[in-house]
C-alpha cells in the first residue's frame, strides 16, 4: 500500500516513424520505460502539408472576401439609410422643402434672381464643398459640419462607405483625404438641367416627388473623381431614346459589379448592374464624364428611371 507509486503515464508522440501514432509509456515507479522517439518530418511530408493548406486557402479565401464585401456593403447601406432619414427629417422641418444637394459646384445657382424652381438662393448646402483636391483635411471636415444635414446625424462617418481608403488618389492623380463617398441625384434638388430637357427638372418639395420609393435620392459613388463628388446624374429617358446612349455620371461599381442606393421613400439598396459595358466603364481608373455609346444598356434605362422619372 505505501511502496513506490506506481503510476503509468501515456505519452502520445505525434509524428513517429510510421505516419502513425506511437505510445511511449514511461513508468515512474520502477523507471522502466520504453520510448520511441519520433524521426521529424521527411521532405514529402512537409511539402504535402505545405500543399493541403494552399489547396484549403485557395478555397476559404474567395468566400473570406465574400463575408468581408458583405460585411462592408451592409454597414453602407446603414450609412445611407441614416443619411436619408436626416434627408427626410430635413423636409420634415423645413416646410416640406429638399434640402439643397448640391456642394456648391454650380455656384450660378445661388444668385438672386433665378426662379425658385432652378436656383439654391438662400440655400445651405448639404455639404459645403469638399471635393476640391488642394483642400486639408480639416477643410473637409469643416465642410461636412457646416453642412445642411450634419445636425441630423452628428457624426462624420456615415459620410463615407468603408470599402474606400481612407486617403486615395483621385482620377487626377492627386492624393487626399476622402471623407464622402455620396452623392444626392441632380434631380433632387441639386441640379436642374431644363435647358438640355424639359423633363430633367429638379425638385424642389417633397410633394413633386412621384413614386417615392423608386425615385432615388443618394448613390454610394465617389471618393476617387471629382465629378462623382458633385451631383449624380443620367441623361433622361426623353434623351436616351431619342439616340443618346451615352453615361453622362460614370456608373459606380463600388460593390461588386454594383452598388447603393436611397430611396426618396427612406429605404437604401443594393443595385447589381446586369450589362458588362456598364461595370466596364465604371470600372475605369479614370473615368471620363460621358461613356461611349451603349444602345439598350438596361442599366443605362434603369437609372434614368430613378434619376429623372420613368417617362
Ligand atoms: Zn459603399
């Protein structure tokens, strides 16, 4: 009862000779044990490992990067949701008026004078400018703070789509900081273009607004051209079927082969485009304000729908 303990232990080696498992058992009482060592690694087996964990990579990471894209797509989808609600509270406490969506990029818009129904006179801007590129970053801030919307949603990042770098170059060469990546649709009171055609007129007052929740109000678009920092804008259905099939904004291909959009009725979606010309074109590194002709481009039609109406 009280001799040596006599306690066996079993010590499972991995990787001993053989591709199997050997059991060394050593015994603390009488020190007898019996241990086999194990040899290491042959070549072979290495470079079989090393190719199961390429192979199992080259598998996982496609999805991996799925789950990321996801995961960034739905936090800027929130953003925009959060946007068009501070764009529908807006008109809530304004007389039902739109708040102004240009960023001071058509400056002959705020002299008196103009009609009510073409000019921003006495009109905050959403933002303030912000896309020039010789700005600090400082500079952009301030612009986003001073705007209309900011004090609907007191914080600066829903302004940009986390997909984007922080700091990028635009389609100029320059690099700065990107703090926005939406846009608001000319016709939302950013940009009335009655001079090219009677039906791109914007609207002033919610009430103009048909079919609200296929009438889009913002676009997850810029952060790399200046154009895309402006307004966004298509030619109207008018236009395009009467033989321009040009893109005026290029179309944005942040997500995929598509991107986000807001709805004037306050919900936010995903947009996949369906013709390769227009991903195509979007996807250039940089891209020119009008695309060359695409004849029944479904996308082309789609979003002149939802920017100027389905007319
Ligand atoms: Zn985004």
């Amino acid at each position: 009862m009280n001799g040596p303990k006599d306690v066996t232990r079993t010590v499972i080696l991995p990787h001993a000779p053989g591709g199997g498992r050997a059991a060394a058992r050593i015994k603390s009482g009488n020190q007898t044990s019996r241990t086999l060592l194990p040899s290491g690694f042959t070549l072979i087996e290495l470079l079989v490992v090393i190719a199961v964990i390429a192979v199992l990579m080259a598998i996982l990471m496609p999805a991996l990067n799925r789950a990321k894209e996801q995961g960034k797509r739905a936090g800027c989808l929130s953003n925009l949701k959060q946007l068009t609600l501070a764009w529908l509270m807006y008109i809530d406490q304004n007389d039902e008026r739109l708040v102004n969506g240009d960023t001071r990029e058509y400056t002959a818009m705020y002299n008196p004078g103009l009609k009510f129904s073409e000019s921003h006179y006495n009109e905050t801007p959403w933002v303030e400018t912000d896309w020039r590129t010789t700005m600090t970053e400082r500079e952009k801030i301030n612009a986003i703070m001073t705007g209309a919307l900011y004090p609907y949603v007191n914080t600066l990042k829903v302004y940009k789509c986390s997909t984007l770098e922080r700091r990028t170059a635009d389609a100029y060469g320059a690099v700065s900081a990107t703090l926005r990546t939406y846009a608001i649709m000319d016709s939302m009171n950013c940009k009335s273009w009655l001079d090219r055609s009677p039906d791109m007129k914007m609207f002033k007052k919610r009430g103009e607004i048909r079919d609200a929740a296929f009438r889009a109000v913002m676009v997850d678009d810029g952060g790399t051209g200046m154009s895309a920092l402006g307004g966004f804008t298509t030619r109207d259905l008018r236009t395009i079927r009467g033989g321009n099939h040009s893109w005026w904004d290029p179309p944005p291909v942040r997500h995929g082969e598509g991107t986000n959009w807001s709805f004037a009725d306050g919900h936010a979606d995903y947009h996949k485009w369906e013709d390769p010309r227009t991903v195509e074109f979007g996807k250039q590194t940089r891209p020119t304000a009008n695309s060359p002709q695409q004849p029944d481009n479904p996308d082309l039609i789609w979003s002149a729908q939802v920017v100027w109406g389905n007319r």
